[in-house]
C-alpha cells in the first residue's frame, strides 16, 4: 500500500462522511451516521484491521491517518449535536416566549 493510496481512501472516508452529516437534522441521525464510520463495521476500523497483515512501514503510515480521521469525525460529530441542541432549545425559547406587553 502507498501512502498516497491510503491518504486518498482516508479523504475520501471524511468527504463521504461530511457530505451525509449535512444532511443530518437531529441527533439520533447524527449518532446512527457515527456508528457506521466510527463503529465495528466502519470504514476506518476495517483499515486498521489491515495493520495486522501490514508492513511496518504501511503501519506508520495507516495508523496515524486513521487516527487523525477518527479525531476529525469526532470533533465534527460533536459540532453538530451542539449545533443541533442549540438549534432546538432556541426553537422551544421561541415556542414558549411570554409576551409581556399585557
């Protein structure tokens, strides 16, 4: 495997991954699309699946890649539940507002 190669496969993983968060609106959504990229059965596991058979030279390469997407998803998983939390306590403000002027 080249680094380049493997480089591709990871952008490719967080582009894929940006392009479906977009589309998320509510947090049970954005915890499902966490599963399937940070879970068991995600893309980034299974590559790091692949350091057993590996070389040492591929495993200096793949893991840190891996590892720097896993934090990358992270961060932007966390952006959008605090996004989406903000988004629906403003909605319940806006829903409950008193009007004062009585």
């Amino acid at each position: 495997m080249g680094g380049s190669s493997i480089q591709n496969k990871v952008d490719d993983i967080l582009k894929e991954f940006k392009e479906r968060l977009t589309s998320l609106a509510s947090v049970p959504e954005i915890l499902n699309l966490k599963g399937q990229f940070l879970g068991k059965t995600g893309p980034l596991f299974e590559m790091m699946g692949s350091l057993k058979s590996a070389s040492i030279e591929d495993k200096k390469i793949i893991g840190p890649l891996v590892n720097q997407a896993k934090e990358k998803i992270t961060v932007l998983l966390d952006e959008a539940i605090v996004r989406i939390e903000t988004l629906e306590v403003n909605q319940k403000l806006i829903e409950n507002k008193i009007d004062l002027n009585l």
